[in-house]
C-alpha cells in the first residue's frame, strides 16, 4: 500500500500557516483535516502561497510533488476556492487526485471584485491585488477547458456558499467528478467533519 500525501491549497487572501509558519487551527477545516491526517500517517502539508504569481505557485508546487514522488508517496491536491481552482490545475499537470472544497470556477473574472486589496485578512501582510492578476489566470482556465486527459475531481459543497454559485458549481461537474454537497453552510466549508468518512475512499484509493 502506497504512502499518502495531501498538499492543501488555501483559498484567495488567506493562509495556513501564521507568520511564525504554525498552522492556523483556529481554521476548522484545517484542524479537522490535520487531525484526521495525524490519526492515518497521512503528510500534510499546508503552504502558504501568493496568488500574484499562479506560475511560480504551481511550479513550487510541481517541486513538492516531486519530491514527495521521489519518497514513494501518493500525492492528492487538495484546495478551498482558489485552492481548489489550482488543485484541478495541478491534476491536470500531474494526473493526481483533486479533492476541490468551494471552487472557484472562473478566478478571471470573481476575483475582479476583489482589486484594491491592500493587506492578507489572515496574516497582516501587506501587498496589492490588480486587475493584471486576475486577468492572468484567463491562461489556466482555457487550459483546463480544452483538456483532454481525465481529471480525478471530487467536488466537496456548502450550498449556503455566499460567493460561489453552488448550483453553477454542480452543474459544471456533474458527470465529470464526484460532487458531495451539504445544506447551509458558507463559503469557508463548515462540514469537513461530515464530509472525511465520505472522501476517504478517494483518498486511499479504495
């Protein structure tokens, strides 16, 4: 039986890790997730990362794959949002699992709404976000609309999602990934708790 591997993506302006690199268990999702990791020797690994430059987000990522590879584990992307944007992007680069909590389904244009962002909510941080950042993952979403390889998606749902049209959101995987969705709920995903039993199997294959 193979080692695994979850590399957790966090959603746009936002973290996992603190700025003294402890990760943020305040986050549900991410103590509920850590733990269930801790309990099944599972490597979790939760960057911090900046949406400025999906390019070097990915190739970082492309790295850690890699050597996670390298150390015979099997590795599942695994994303809230704009993380779960980039985890269908990086299954489809690497042919691994996408586990995709709350995703943005067109980060070019719902991510407009958000220029003039001076400060990560999370961390403090200071940086800026442009027009010119949104408009650079047009490339990506036209990647992953004329792909022809199979992507492994599992869609995991709030239906009480307050940015991201759930409805839209099912309607453009259905038939093509396991979609798992719950009642109420919010954009930050409030039922990882309900929803391990349910992608366990797709996290070990099962």
């Amino acid at each position: 039986m193979s080692k695994q591997a979850i590399i957790y993506l966090h959603g746009f302006n936002s973290a996992s890790l603190d700025l003294n690199g402890q990760l943020l268990i305040s986050k549900q999702k991410l103590r509920v997730l850590q733990a269930f990791c801790a309990e099944h020797a599972i490597v979790f690994l939760t960057p911090n990362l900046d949406y400025r430059d999906f390019q070097s987000l990915v190739e970082d990522r492309l790295f850690e794959w890699n050597q996670l590879l390298d150390q015979g584990y099997e590795v599942i992307f695994m994303g809230s949002s704009m993380g779960g944007f980039s985890s269908e992007y990086l299954a489809l680069k690497t042919g691994s699992k996408a586990i995709m909590i709350n995703p943005a389904l067109c980060p070019s244009q719902l991510l407009q709404q958000f220029i003039g962002v001076s400060a990560n909510y999370e961390t403090g941080q200071p940086y800026q976000w442009t027009l010119a950042d949104c408009l650079q993952y047009q490339l990506y979403e036209q990647h992953l609309q004329h792909a022809r390889q199979a992507i492994d998606r599992t869609i995991l749902l709030d239906m009480g999602d307050q940015l991201i049209d759930s409805a839209a959101t099912i309607a453009k995987y259905q038939g093509i990934a396991r979609v798992i969705s719950f009642e109420g709920g919010s954009h930050g995903f409030e039922h990882m708790a309900e929803a391990l039993p349910l992608i366990e199997p797709v996290i070990f294959g099962a």
